[in-house]
C-alpha cells in the first residue's frame, strides 16, 4: 500500500469526520493439530486500496515458535465470488499441506481471551498491557526499537510478550515483515493441551490509518 506522510492523513480524516480505514485483516480459522505441534491461522479481508479480496494462511512450529509454511492469495478484478467462498476453495487447494501437518481439521482449543484492536487511526501508547486468564498474566511490553523502515512517521518498536515470569518472545531486531511497526495490542489467546497460541496486532502507518495486521506467539507449556 502506497504511503502518504501522516500530516496529509490526518488532514484527510478530519475533513471526513470519518475514522479512516486500512488493511484490516479478519481470522477467519485457527486451531491446532491433535497432537499439539503445530498452530494454524487463517486471515482473509478486501484490501483497502484496491478493494480485492485477500488471504494468508499460515502454520507455526508451536514448541519452537518459528513458522514453518506460510502462504498469501491475491485475487483480481475478475473474481466475482463472495470473500466466504474464495477463501473456502483457496483453502481446500492447499490440502496436501494441510493433512501433512495434520491441520486438515485443526481443534480451536479452549478461548482464553479474544478483544477487538483499537479503532484505524488509533496507535496503542508505548508500555506495558497484561491481561489476565486461566493459565496466569500475559503482559506484552512494548518499547522504542531502531529499525531499516524507510518512510514512518512515527518511532519503530517491538515488543516483548510473557506469560507470567516466562517471556515467550521478545524483540532484539525487527523482521523486515515488521521493521515499521509503531505499535502493538494483545488480540486473543487459545490454548490446547499444553499448546498456547497468542494473536498480538502490529501497527503499521499506511494510506489511510495504520494497517492493523496479527502474528501468533506459540509455546508449549510444558
């Protein structure tokens, strides 16, 4: 998506009076597989920019936490089916993938917290978030972080996420696939067995407000 600088954004909200949309993805399905290895996220929305449908699907290693498959689907302007249903039939295209990490039908596990991300033109404040639930304190910290990206107007961050004394991740250097990041929020967390999956929300300055777009955090607990 095309950048603007932020003066001209703001500008063009406030002549709106409208909060101003950006990529936005939506989970559409997670879970993981039966014997716990493995998490599954599957996101779909229409672009803002171009108003085409769009999809990832994306498998992690939840021990390791690394993601081990990932794939993103554009569709153009000549496709005239319902989001629903693009996504549904790209989905069943990569069965092969699927069944050989046992994802085929991924078990949602139980729900320990699930919220909305903050409103389009809203950037989360730097610091500390916790939220409590079943398994203890998830806190995510975030905190100023140099990075390569060539045109925010805001400071680059990362974060570093802990379920109760245990950090899960934390950032040393940004991934290109963030490296203009200048916020983040805790979305949902599921659990099954001794799997965890943790959807945090990266901001990222785009056209028209921040892109709002999730990553998963994966650990066993045990």
């Amino acid at each position: 998506m095309r950048r603007l600088p932020l003066l001209f954004v703001l500008a063009g909200s406030l002549i709106s009076g409208t909060t101003l949309a950006a990529d936005h993805p939506d989970i559409v399905l997670q879970g993981f597989s039966p014997d716990a290895r493995y998490h599954l996220l599957l996101t779909s929305m229409t672009r803002d920019a171009s108003a085409l449908p769009y999809a990832a699907l994306q498998i992690t290693d939840v021990s390791r936490n690394v993601i081990v498959y990932r794939r993103e689907k554009d569709w153009g302007e000549t496709e005239a089916r319902p989001l629903e249903g693009l996504v549904d039939s790209w989905r069943r295209s990569q069965a092969t993938v699927l069944a050989r990490y046992r994802l085929s039908h991924p078990v949602p596990g139980q729900r320990l917290f699930r919220v909305t991300p903050l409103p389009m033109l809203a950037y989360p404040p730097l610091g500390t978030v916790t939220r409590a639930t079943p398994l203890g304190t998830l806190s995510l910290k975030t905190a100023l972080l140099r990075s390569a990206c060539p045109f925010s107007d805001f400071s680059t961050q990362g974060f570093t996420l802990k379920l109760n004394t245990r950090t899960l991740q934390t950032d040393v250097r940004l991934p290109r696939s963030r490296q203009c990041a200048s916020g983040y929020t805790l979305e949902g967390a599921w659990s099954y067995k001794t799997a965890l999956a943790v959807v945090v929300r990266s901001y990222t300055q785009a056209f028209e407000g921040p892109d709002v777009l999730p990553l998963v955090v994966t650990a066993q607990l045990k």
